[in-house]
C-alpha cells in the first residue's frame, strides 16, 4: 500500500496517474497547498521540502519526495514503464529530466506570470510565454513520429502530460503543435489518466487539447 501526498497540481498528478496506470493499490491524502498544508509538522517529516507529491510505502517504510524520484521509485518497484536498463531505459529518464529541469518549471512561471498575474511584468510575461513555445517547439519534434515521448508509453509521458494538460493558463494552442496535440488527446483518453487527473479531488473535465 502507497500512501500518496498530493493536490490538484501537475506535479501532483505525475504521481497519482503512475499509481492508476500501475493499477496498485494507494490511498491518497490531500495537502491542501492553497490552506498551508504543507507546513503541517507531520507533512515536513515526509517532505522536508514542504512540497507535494510525496509517498510513504508502508511495506518498507520508506519515505520519498520529488516527483521524479517518486516516478522512478514505483517504476522499478512494480517493473512497469521503466525500462529496466538499455538505451530504452536512457531516453526515458533522458526525458523525464528534461521535463524535471525545463518543461516543468518553466511552465511554471508561465503560470505565474500569464496566468495569475498577468500585469506584474512584461518582461517576466513575454520571457516565459516565449520559453513555453519552445518548449512545446522542443516536444513537437521529439513526437514526430511517435505515439509516444520515449517510444514506449513511460514515466516520460505521464510527467510531461498533467503540465501540458493547463496548457491555457500558458497561453498556449495545442493546435499551433499537431504531435504534440495528437499525443496529448491520446494520452486523455486513457481510463487510467482520467482517473489521475481527479487526485486528490474532481477538479472537472480534462482540457480538451
């Protein structure tokens, strides 16, 4: 059993939709980021880093933050979506830390800066808007011809897709990126994301793309 730390974030949803796909059993707690949940002493002995996702699996006691940490622990843990070594193995992580250190964060300040406060900064707005198109410029390529990021459907797809899921609040039109648009429609369709998606709460219909 996984006890899975969460809210309605992309981040969040990395997790929650691995442990759907994976089919195991998880009982998800809310850690409302938006009330201070985070700061919760019992919180901060799990993720000392005041951040969600995090995991506790009660069969060995271990304790893990960091989304991709996380992503990769359960992949090797229950032999799926992981490659267990080879050049397979190598593009999905290759991939998983390109959404780690770029897709992720700078779609991040996209948010905050084109999202939530639009007129905070010209600068700030225009520098991650455009950042956000090559990114996307980025994935559009790698998914020419390919269903999915890394060949086989990974962990590689399921960080990447809840961030391209608010694709809206980056000011962004999938249409303006067709790969990238049929692998995020593909992905949406799976039983197993939706399920995800709606961790730890029903925030509503999946984005169309």
């Amino acid at each position: 059993m996984i006890d899975l730390y969460t809210w309605t974030t992309p981040n969040g949803r990395k997790v929650s939709i691995l442990l759907e796909e994976l089919g195991v059993d998880y009982t998800p707690h809310a850690i409302d980021i938006t009330n201070g949940d985070q700061m919760a002493p019992e919180f901060l002995e799990i993720s000392p880093n005041n951040k969600i996702p995090a995991i506790v699996d009660r069969e060995t006691g271990l304790k893990l933050m960091e989304s991709g940490a996380i992503m990769i622990y359960l992949a090797e843990k229950y032999g799926k979506f992981l490659a267990p070594s080879g050049q397979q193995r190598a593009r999905t992580l290759e991939w998983l830390m390109w959404q780690m250190g770029g897709f992720g964060p700078m779609l991040g300040q996209a948010h905050h800066f084109v999202h939530f406060n639009p007129d905070k900064s010209d600068y700030a707005k225009e520098r991650y808007s455009r950042e956000a198109r090559r990114l996307y410029g980025v994935l559009d390529k790698q998914l020419q011809g390919r269903d999915f990021i890394a060949g086989d459907y990974s962990i590689a797809d399921m960080a990447c897709w809840p961030w391209a899921s608010r694709y809206e609040w980056q000011g962004v039109s999938l249409s303006d990126f067709p790969n990238v648009q049929a692998w995020y429609q593909r992905i949406a369709a799976r039983p197993a994301v939706q399920r995800g998606y709606q961790v730890p709460k029903d925030m509503g219909p999946i984005p169309a793309g």
